[in-house]
C-alpha cells in the first residue's frame, strides 16, 4: 500500500478507526510528521487533537541510529542490545539523553503555545505516528499516555514492519497499522510525498483542531 502524502494516509487510517469514535477518544500526534496524519485522524473522528512529545535517544557518533526514547513525564525507553553493540560510553549516552530532555522541553513550549495539554485521564487514547521503524518512540509515547492516565491506548500508524507491530502490542491496548510489508527497510518508501513537515505546519495544525473542535485549553 502506497500513500500519496500524510494528509491521504491520515484519511485512510481515520477512516480506519471510525469505530472508536463513539469512544470520544483524544487524538495524540508525534511531531513532526505524525502531526499531519493525526490532524485528519482527528477530524475523521471529531476529537480533540494533541501533541505527545517524545525525542529518539541517538547513539553517539552515529545519531540516526536509536538506543531508545524519552518522553513527558521521565519516561524512558532504552535498547540495551543496541547500546551494548554500539560500544558507546556511558556518559556520551548520558549527555544525549541530557540534550534531547532540553529539546523535548522546548519542542512542547513550541508547539502548544502556551496551551495546556488535552487532558487523557480516564479516556480512551489514540497515538498516531506517520510510520513505524524500530518502534522505540511508539513504545515510549505509548507510556508516556499511560503516565497521563489513559484508561486505554490505541497505536495507530498507516504502515510499520510486522515485527515492531509484535513488539509494541506489549504497550498498546490495540495496535492498527493499515500496511505491514514484509519488505519494509523505510516509513519514506510507502509515501510518493515525504517531505520534511515543519513545526510551524505542526503548531497551525493544531491551533486548526482546536478551532474545529472547540476544545481549548488556555495557558495559566
């Protein structure tokens, strides 16, 4: 399955979880690029629409590489397979966890502007990313939700490999991937369009959705 943008596959997959939406579920998007996917999921389903901050911790030296992931609320992910291969030094592991936590601070001033987030307590949630690689920020923003107070999680993505949809069945209630290709190497190979989404797109979006859907939630 090949989506022509994010914008297509976020009406694929809205359309996908149509059923949940008598669940008054809050929609929660990973920026950047889960954004615009979470925006028509949202709206497909007349919800609420938030950001779930989460940062991929980057082996030192080789950063596109993930040992793990941090999100809100100290939660912390870590591959100790993938550390323990990559012969890194502990405090180069400690002083990129140490960065990405600023940026993770800042990245959640930036995109809600001064609005508290949607509160989850109690509801039904739905983590939406663009795609899934190794999973380790689907996995961390999945308890970043449970920390929140979810009483149930949804991961939805329109396409991830079938082993990483295995793995993060552990963190989710429910996982719902429209595409799992057995030859999948790259999120980018099933999208015609895959362009880098800015965070400027993110924090309009975002203002969109609460527009759309009335909820607001004003800075203190």
């Amino acid at each position: 399955m090949i989506f022509t943008d994010r914008v297509d596959a976020g009406q694929r997959l809205g359309e996908a979880l149509r059923p949940l939406g008598d669940a008054e579920p809050v929609v929660l998007g990973l920026p950047r690029g889960g954004v615009p996917v979470a925006f028509e999921v949202a709206r497909t389903l007349h919800a609420p629409l938030d950001v779930i901050i989460v940062r991929k911790l980057g082996v030192p030296f080789h950063r596109e590489l993930g040992f793990g992931a941090i999100g809100e609320g100290d939660v912390r992910v870590v591959h100790e397979a993938i550390v323990r291969m990559s012969r890194a030094d502990q405090e180069d592991l400690a002083e990129v966890e140490r960065t990405e936590r600023e940026e993770l601070a800042r990245k959640a001033r930036r995109f809600r502007q001064g609005r508290t987030r949607v509160p989850v307590e109690g509801r039904t949630v739905i983590v939406v990313d663009d795609g899934i690689a190794t999973g380790a920020t689907a996995q961390a923003a999945c308890r970043v939700a449970r920390v929140q107070g979810a009483a149930r999680v949804v991961l939805a993505v329109p396409v991830a490999p079938p082993d990483a949809v295995t793995t993060l069945r552990e963190d989710a209630d429910e996982v719902v991937a429209l595409s799992t290709p057995s030859d999948f190497a790259a999120v980018g190979e099933w999208y015609e369009d895959f362009s880098q989404t800015a965070d400027d797109e993110v924090v309009e979006l975002l203002s969109r959705s609460t527009g759309e859907t009335g909820e607001a939630h004003p800075g203190r």
